[in-house]
C-alpha cells in the first residue's frame, strides 16, 4: 500500500519533471538565431529560387514558427491551439519533420522500438555481467580472479565502442558466422513481424549489446567490487559467519544486500548514458535506431525531430530513476521506513 | 580429566614476525565465567575469534591447541575441517559482539536473523522456528515479542538490539558463549540489565561464557575466573576473588588504579556559589521535528530538552549526565550556540569578571567570532573528530588561521605550545592523526580547543571511547588545565565515576529534564531521585562484595510509573524541582 503511494507519488513528480524538462529542451533548440526554416529561406533567397523560398514561408506559418517562442513551445506540446486546433505531443502530433519532410513520427516510429530493444537488452547484458564479476572479484579479492577479471574490465573501459564494433564484425562474421551491420536481415525489413524476424533480429543484437554494454559493464562490475569489499569489512558479516553460514551463503545473504543498493540506483543513469553513448555504435553498425537520426536533426537544427527525439530519451531517464527509486524501496527497509519513528 | 575448554599456548601472528599474541593459555570449566581483561590492542579479541574460528585471513596461527569438550567427546578445534566447524558455530559456541548496532545486518528482519541460527543447526519446522524464536525474545525481556521480531534494527535501541544479539547467541542452547565487550556500548542502566540477563540464562543453562572486557567493575559482577592480558600475553590468571582483592602483577594493579570509581561519602561541600557565571543557560527548551512516514501528513515534534536551567560558575567544572536520548548533548550544543533553543530560553555567557554577559544566541557576527574564540569544545570519538588528511600542525593552526591571531611563525609557537601543554612531544607537529594511539588523539583534541585560549571548554564525553588508564590520563591533564588556565568546564558524561572526580555540580538529565542537581559527594552519598539511584547502582564497581544492584536500577531505570509517589510524572502534571538542602535539587513534589 505504501509502496502504491509512493509509486503514484513519484509518477506525479515525474510528469513535472517532464514538464519542465520539455520547456529546456525547446528552448535550447531555439537558442541559436534562426530555425531550419529561415536558413533555407535565405539559403534560396542567396541562390535566386524564389519558388522555394514561398514554400518555406507557408510551412513557416503552418508550423506557427513566426509566432513568439513562447507560443511556439505551448503549441508544440499542444497547450495552445495552433493553425488547426490544439495538436502537440500531448494530443500524440509529434510534429514535422523538415529535414525529411516527413512527421517525426514516421521517421523514428520503428527506430523507437528497436532503440528500446537494443539499449534493454544493452543493460541486461551489463546487470547480467557484473553482477556475478563483481561479486567474484571481492569475494576473491588479491587473487587472479580479482585481477583477471579487473583486467578484463579495464580493457572494456578503455577500448573505444567503435573500434570493438569493428573487431566483433570482423571476427563474428569470420568465426560464427554472425550478420555484419543493421538490427535485422534486409529483406525483412519493413515485413510485419514473424517468427523468422524475431530470430533474424535477435541474432543481429548480439554484437551491438556487446558493444555497447562492455563499457558499462565494466564500470557497474568495478562499482560493485568496490562496494562489496567495504561491506565485508562490516561487523554483521562476522556475526553471520558466527552462526555457522557458510561463505557462499554469507555472501549472498548479507552482504550482497547492501551492495546491491547503489547497483540498482544505477539503473536510472545506466539508460540514458547508453543511448547517448550508442549513437556513435550505431551509425558504425547501421543500426536503425533514433541515434542516427538525433545526429542529423541537431546538425540541422530540425527543431521537431529533435526535440522529440530528446524528450523521449528524458522519458526513458526519468522512467529509469522512477523504476530504481520504487525497486530501492522494495529492497531497503531503512528507506521504507525512513520516516518512520 | 580435561576441562571444558582448554586454550594452551596459543599464538597467532599477521604477517610481521612479530606475534600478536604469544603463548596464551586458560581453561574454563562449564556454568563458569572467564573474565578475560585488557586494554585496547591487548588481543583479548584476537584470542577469542580464534576459538570461534572466525579470525582474519591475514591471521596465522602458529602455535597452540584449543580444545573443547562437546557431549562427552573432546574436539580439538584448530584440526577439525571447515564444515564441521560450521556446526559448532553457533550451536555448540557463540558470540555476542561488541556494537549491535553494527553487528546486525540492518536489512534483514531481527526475528529472521535470529531464526537463521536455527534454521542453520535444527531440522524444525518454519513455524517451530518462530516459536522458539519468540519465547526466547520473552526470556531476553522483550515486552512485545512479536513486534520485535518483525522490526528492523533501525527501529530499536542499542539496549534492545543487544538483546536480539544475545537471544540469536542463545537461541540454540549453546555450551560456550563468547561474549566481547558486549555492554560497552550500552548506557550504565542498560548494561546492569544486560549483564543480569546473560547470568540468568547461565544459570538457567549451565553454559560457559567468557566475558572480553576492559571494565573492571564488570568482571567483578560477572566472572569466576579472570585472564588479564596485555600486549599479546597474559599477565595474571586465577580465580576471580584473588585477583581481585589481591592482584599480584603490577599491569593489574595498574589497571585497578585506573578504575574509576565513585567515591565512598565525604564530607559535605558546599555547591559553588553562584555569583560569577560564565554561562547561565535558562529555561532551556529543544523541540524537534522527525519527518512523518507520508509528506502529507504533519511531522512528529520531539521535545529533546524541557526547561533546563543550568548555571556554571567561573573556573568550575559543571557536569550534565544521563543516558543517550537524555539531551544533554543538545544542552552542549545550544551552550556554544550551535543550536537554536526553543523560543523563550536564553544563554548568557560572561568572558570576565565584571564584563557585560552577551546573549549567546543574538549576536552580530563579530561578537559571534569573538565569542567562539572564548568558547570551545571537545568531543567524544578522537578516530573521527580529527581531519585524517591534515598534519597535526594544521590542525593546530586552524583556529588560529581563521580567527586571524598571529603571524605564521607566531601560530607554529602557538600550536607548540599547546602540544607541549597537552604533554606530546613538539616534534609531533609534522604527523597525521593515523600516527597516534586513541589517548594521544584525545589530547590532541584537548590541545585543538585550547590553541584560541578560550574561557569556556565544553567535553562531550571525552574519555567514553578510550582505555581505563588513558582515561585517567586525561582526566589529571583536563583538571590540571582547568586549575592553572582558570578554564570553566561543561562536562558532558554518561559515566558517574569519571564525573565523581572531576565536577563541582552534577546535574542528572532523564528525558530531556533535569531530575537531580548538586555536588557531586551530596549526589552521591544522599541520591534522592529513584533516576540517580539506578544509576549509581548499576555502576559495575570493581569490588567482588558490591554486585549491582539490579532491582534498583529496574525501578529507577524503567517509565516513571514505577517511581515513588513524590517523584512520578503524570501526564503534564511534572513536578518541580525543589531545593531540599543548600545546593541539592530533586524534581519531586513538596
């Protein structure tokens, strides 16, 4: 019941944050003199073709962008009625985009998805990895486990993405036979999904999540060590080993509990730092995710793509940091409680 | 015929060639109690991990036997495998440890940490489990057994905490228990409770239990038989009543020379007048707000001090005790004007004779630095109130620095100065604290105080987390400074023997109240409050013909109800305090 609270407590805070989040992300957007619309204007108007440059002054009209910044933002996310009504995010208009001449919505429609997938399955790679190294490398810490996999780890941290990505495809391909680029085979794309997709997109994760998913896992596994060797120094792991526990019970009893605190809060900045960080993997590995597309949009001041595009990486951000806060409390009766006397 | 438990000649080493202890030998008969005494680094912990086989991994043991008799069969427990040490651990032997604050983990249920011994050694059912959990939690004295078995360690209080531990350490019946300083981090009442509780479920057992102490006041409460260790060596071993009436080893003799002790009757002295304060705090009341468990309901008001009036009169030591929770450290706090005192109380401190006394809490902000340079305090837990980062010269120099007294050459004599005031060696100026052993830290923290020459020195329990004889140690350099610097002191103390010794006027906080105040003879030789009886009482006095009395520190301990009529608190109707002879005030009615 608490926990239902708290839950729906968080989601309201969440929603402000988004709120807010929105109005700077437009704002920042719009810092720069001008918009995608007005460059090409006096782009055409240097070049001579004034055809062009009435198009661009009507789709400037249709898209309110000769309104007050102001009022732009409120029609954007659909607080304000703009040319044809009320029509913004919170309606599900997520606008045009210029640069592709496209709405937004068609251009990273499947990419959202696939983002999702790719950055998930990225993250369960790296739960999944560290959490046992970690716990290995303390419960044998100064030894070659602990140096090995500390080796390892390091090598991870320090090697570029790309360069990985490049490495993997050569020896994927040339060993096991695994798909070179892209999330799926190409004739499948734009199919409707069948179970011979679902296999052709998993099989072609594999390298991506790897990619993406050693830095991090690196990171979390050396964050985990660090935590675990400070716990085992704590008096309550002697009096669990004074009950007669055996170690491996020990360990994963008492003190992997308290490790795992900072573990799960990282969850919340694991999602973002991977999908700002998989950008790059992704236009080496041609995947077919909203990174490629952000690139363009901000290079190209295309205020609408971008703008979503950075609204529903916040949305993942905040969704993160709310799934952790409720799972901490799950875990931690010190939180639980906290107010309680 | 072997005894219970024999411990021959038993050393263990780290990684130095040096042992950490050497040649250590006792032995213990069942239903008996060793006492094993030292002082902090005498390896008195060491030893008894050893037998539990819980030692660190860098630990070697070199040398040595420890034998157990369990059902009839002796064990050697140095030889027997892993697995089957397992076994014994926690069932046949355990351990209650020194902070069960610490020793608990705080994520898991206490009832369920207590059931995993079971779970662990027994072949029961979940349910029986419970059972037994629950009528052991009734026998350590929980009042609500089931509340306390479903609530986290956060929840409860050390005292009661120590309880869960000793319950978990019993709860399989076991034959030996070890119990390792396990009242030293209890308040005085709570640990003539826990010491009662433990020799009453000996009886009832007829369990060995070995006692790691440094209290010689609680050896001779508990044991049969005493070990007095020192630096990895046992200086004397025997029978309790002999060592304690007769001890034979100079350590030992030295150690009971520390023993703080309150003192037998004197002769009445006359409380300070009160004509020349340095600070006179009054109606001093500390309300605070503890955040509720929902942000819309109102938050909880906790009133941690209720009109206390406290008066120190110049170049004397004023002593507040009472137990943790009592709010004689907010009292501190508000004194130096750290804390904001609840409307309608005001502080007045008096840097001279004579001087116009300036209102602690409502001063500009140059009359606040002027004030702080005047009125310094010293804390409790040396390891952390020094900056592990900074030379003791910086230290030092620090409050020099930021008042702006001297030039730099001038603050290094200065800081020189109160080193070799303090009684450490000037070359000790350039060395971080790591390098210091815990009395040598506390006076470094005295000479940290000292370095503004200030008027005013508040002690937040200054010797509570050091050794008996370091104690003594700074307890002779406090006085002796108060006297030759004309120092006014506000000591702060759970601990009456210390108090007994340094103080002119005590005043005994329960609750936020100030139920008894006078000199600390007349406190002693004629206690009229049932609080400041208990706590006389369950000062462990190392005498083996004064055992607590643990019926009076119950009554005097426990809710105000069980006090006499005169005394009782009911609901708002608190009584006064009243003046019964010249300087002695009791909170009673008339």
């Amino acid at each position: 019941m608490m926990i239902l609270r708290y839950a729906l407590y968080r989601l309201m805070t969440m929603l402000l944050t988004l709120l807010l989040v929105s109005a700077l992300i437009f704002f920042i957007i719009n810092l720069p003199p001008g918009n995608y619309l007005t460059n090409q204007i006096m782009e055409l108007q240097a070049t001579g073709q004034d055809a062009g440059v009435a198009k661009a002054e009507f789709l400037q009209h249709e898209y309110s962008l000769d309104r007050p910044l102001i009022e732009q933002y409120l029609i954007w996310i659909g607080a304000w009625p703009g040319p044809y009504g009320f029509s913004g995010m919170l309606q599900g208009d997520f606008g045009w985009s210029f640069e592709f001449d496209q709405p937004v919505i068609d251009i990273v429609g499947q990419a959202l998805w696939l983002t999702i997938l790719v950055n998930l399955a990225a993250v369960l790679f790296v739960y999944l990895v560290a959490l046992p190294l970690g716990v290995l490398a303390a419960a044998r810490s100064q030894t070659w486990v602990d140096y090995t996999s500390s080796f390892i780890g390091y090598l991870g941290l320090a090697t570029p993405n790309f360069l990985l990505a490049l490495i993997l495809f050569y020896y994927g391909q040339r060993y096991f036979d695994l798909p070179i680029g892209g999330l799926m085979a190409p004739e499948l794309e734009g199919e409707p999904m069948s179970m011979a997709k679902v296999k052709s997109i998993l099989l072609h994760l594999i390298i991506p999540t790897f990619v993406i998913g050693t830095s991090g896992a690196a990171a979390m596994m050396q964050r985990l060590r660090a935590n675990m060797l400070d716990e085992l120094d704590k008096p309550y792991v002697e009096t669990a080993m004074a009950k007669g526990l055996s170690p491996t019970r020990m360990l994963m009893k008492y003190p992997l509990r308290m490790a795992l605190n900072p573990f799960v809060a990282d969850i919340g900045n694991l999602l973002p730092s991977m999908i700002s960080g998989s950008v790059l993997v992704s236009v080496v590995l041609g995947l077919q995710t909203i990174g490629p597309a952000l690139l363009t949009a901000l290079k190209s001041q295309d205020q609408f793509l971008a703008g979503f595009i950075l609204l529903f990486v916040a949305l993942l951000t905040l969704i993160g940091t709310m799934v952790s806060d409720v799972l901490l409390m799950l875990l931690d009766p010190r939180i639980r409680y906290g107010g309680r006397k | 015929m072997t005894a219970f438990l024999e411990v021959q000649n038993l050393t263990i080493g780290f990684k130095a060639p040096e042992p950490i202890i050497e040649n250590v030998s006792f032995s213990l008969e069942k239903g008996e109690t060793l006492a094993i005494v030292g002082e902090s680094g005498s390896g008195k912990t060491l030893s008894c991990r050893a037998i539990l086989g819980i030692l660190p991994k860098a630990a070697q043991i070199r040398s040595g036997k420890i034998n157990v008799t369990l059902e009839g069969k002796c064990i050697s427990l140095l030889d027997i495998s892993e697995p089957k040490f397992r076994n014994i651990r926690g069932d046949c032997i355990s351990m209650i440890f020194q902070e069960p604050m610490r020793s608990l983990s705080p994520l898991h249920k206490v009832g369920h940490q207590v059931a995993e011994v079971l779970e662990l050694h027994r072949n029961c059912s979940k349910h029986q489990i419970k059972q037994d959990v629950l009528a052991q939690f009734v026998r350590v004295g929980f009042p609500d057994p089931e509340r306390a078995y479903a609530a986290y360690p956060f929840e409860m209080s050390g005292g009661m905490l120590q309880r869960a531990m000793i319950a978990m350490a019993m709860i399989a019946k076991p034959d030996l228990l070890i119990a390792d300083e396990p009242t030293t981090a209890l308040d005085v009442t709570t640990q003539a409770q826990v010491l009662g509780l433990i020799k009453d479920l000996q009886t009832e057992t007829g369990m060995a239990v070995i006692l790691v102490t440094h209290d010689l006041g609680v050896v001779a409460n508990m044991a049969d038989q005493v070990v007095v260790m020192n630096k990895g060596r046992v200086m004397e071993r025997g029978d309790a009543k002999l060592v304690l009436s007769s001890p034979a080893h100079p350590y030992t003799k030295k150690l009971f020379d520390a023993a703080p002790i309150i003192p037998e009757a004197t002769e009445f002295v006359c409380p300070p007048p009160h004509d020349d304060l340095i600070l006179d705090m009054q109606n001093i009341s500390k309300t605070f707000q503890a955040r509720s468990a929902s942000p819309m309901k109102s938050a909880i008001l906790i009133k941690a001090v209720c009109d206390v009036d406290l008066k120190l009169a110049r170049g004397k030591t004023l002593a507040v005790v009472g137990e943790s929770g009592s709010g004689k450290s907010t009292c501190a706090r508000i004194a130096l004007g750290a804390e904001l005192p609840d409307k309608g109380g005001t502080v007045m401190f008096c840097a001279g004779t004579g001087e116009t006394p300036i209102e602690v809490h409502s001063l500009s902000r140059a009359n606040r630095s002027r004030f702080q340079k005047q009125a310094q305090m010293v804390f409790q837990d040396p390891f952390s109130s020094l900056s592990p980062r900074m030379q003791i010269i910086d230290t030092l120099t620090e409050p020099l620095d930021i008042h702006g007294v001297g030039t730099k050459s001038e603050r290094k004599d200065r800081a020189l100065e109160v080193l070799e005031l303090v009684g450490l060696d000037g070359s000790m100026l350039r060395r971080y604290p790591h390098a210091f052993s815990g009395g040598q830290r506390q006076r470094l923290s005295i000479a940290r105080a000292l370095t503004l020459d200030p008027k005013l020195l508040v002690c937040d329990e200054p010797t509570s987390a050091l050794d008996v004889s370091v104690q003594d140690q700074i307890l002779d350099l406090l006085e002796e400074i108060r006297d030759h610097h004309g120092l006014s002191y506000l000591f702060i103390s759970h601990d009456l023997a210390v108090v007994s010794r340094i103080a002119d006027e005590v005043a005994v906080m329960r609750r936020g109240r100030i139920v008894e105040q006078a000199p600390p003879c007349t406190l002693f030789a004629n206690p009229k409050h049932p609080y400041t009886r208990a706590l006389i009482a369950a000062q462990p006095d190392p005498d083996i013909n004064r055992p607590i009395d643990l019926n009076m520190v119950a009554l005097g301990a426990g809710a105000s109800d069980s006090w006499a009529d005169a005394f009782r608190f009911d609901g708002n109707n608190i009584p006064p305090l009243m003046e019964l002879e010249p300087g002695h005030m009791v909170r009673c009615h008339g």
